[in-house]
C-alpha cells in the first residue's frame, strides 16, 4: 500500500504534499493536549501492524487501520497519527518514499479523518450501536484507502493501471479483517474503559456545558 518513490508524477507530488501539510496544520490546531499519551499508543499500533507485508504479485497487502484509528481518535488526530507512522515507517524501514510522503499520508490519512467523522456521527452510545459503527468505519477505511491508491497510481501512466486494479481487489480480504479487528477493539474497549473512545470526551463536554 505504500508508494514508493519515483512512481508519481512531480505535479502530484508537489499537491498532495500541500494538501497533506494543510491536513496536519489542521490536526495541531484541533487536537486536545490531553490526548497526546492515547495518540502516541495507536500510532506505535499502526506502524507496527502496517509493517507486516504479505507479498501480492508487483504489490503487497497489509493492515492499514485507518478506520480503527479514526474511531478511537477522533479526525483530527487521527490524520497526525498516520502522518507520524508513516514518517518514521519511510526514515527507519524504507517504507514508502520520502517523496512521496505526502501522497501516502492523504491515502491513509484521509480515510481516517472521515472515518472518524461518521463514527463520531453515527455510533449512538450502545455497545451494539458502537460495534457496528466500528465496523463500518474499520472496513470503509481500508476501501478508501484502496480507492485513493489506485487514482493515485492511475496518474502515473498505463504502466500503473494493472497494479492499481491488483491493488483493488487484493484489499477487498483486508477490509473484511479491518472490520472484524475495528468490531473486536470497540467492544473490548466499551466495556472496559468506555472513555477512550473519542466519543465519549464529546458527550461529557456537552453534557457540562448543557448544566
């Protein structure tokens, strides 16, 4: 799922970098402090989950957690924890071009700003209403992720074509696995320590300011 350096055009290159750079002015703006601690944990979860790469003819398929990651922080947030992972992922491990940072960012990024955003919206305050949310936000994020990658590398000529349709179908198993993996971590998380969830520091901000 990662782009590597030299498949984009510089036109792309040069605009998905802006609008990855905006995506992040936004997140510092938007994110509360207090959540730094929460942020750290699921971004070391998702570099290490999306380093496990299994190998698919001229790509690979890997967890990608977008949606995951949007539900348990919110959109802002999210959109910073996937830009960090995937800075350190490129520097460390060669994941994922410098160049094209920008362009990966906005593919995982993205979904996860969205999905936390329907999450946010959707999930109502039953633990079944969460797991469901979860899921669709966990299995949507994952196809998304999917659908920006292939137009991305559809800019990049012919050449690119196949792999992006490789790509396509070959993340249709990953975004099942996401939506039971979103399902299982909401529900284990409601139960046990409901706060975490970004919802509910939402519902407890309104319910102070409706007193």
């Amino acid at each position: 799922m990662h782009i590597a350096d030299g498949v984009l055009p510089t036109s792309i290159i040069f605009t998905t970098y802006a609008l990855s750079s905006a995506g992040i002015a936004y997140s510092l703006r938007k994110i509360n402090p207090e959540d730094l601690p929460k942020i750290a944990v699921v971004t070391a979860s998702f570099f290490v989950a999306s380093l496990i790469h299994l190998p698919l003819g001229p790509t690979s398929v890997h967890l990608l957690l977008p949606g995951l990651m949007g539900v348990l922080l919110g959109p802002a947030a999210a959109f910073l924890s996937v830009v960090v992972g995937l800075v350190l992922q490129s520097i460390l491990f060669q994941f994922g071009g410098l160049t094209a940072l920008g362009a990966n960012s906005l593919m995982i990024g993205v979904p996860a700003f969205l999905c936390g955003l329907l999450f946010l919206r959707f999930q109502g305050s039953t633990l079944r209403s969460n797991v469901a949310g979860a899921a669709i936000a966990g299995g949507l994020g994952t196809v998304l992720a999917a659908l920006i990658l292939a137009g991305l590398l559809y800019t990049s000529g012919e050449s690119f074509f196949r792999v992006a349709q490789l790509a396509l179908v070959a993340h249709i198993p990953v975004a099942l696995i996401e939506a039971v993996v979103s399902a299982a971590t909401v529900s284990f998380i409601f139960r046990v320590k409901p706060e975490m969830l970004y919802w509910s520091r939402t519902l407890l901000y309104t319910n102070d300011a409706a007193r």
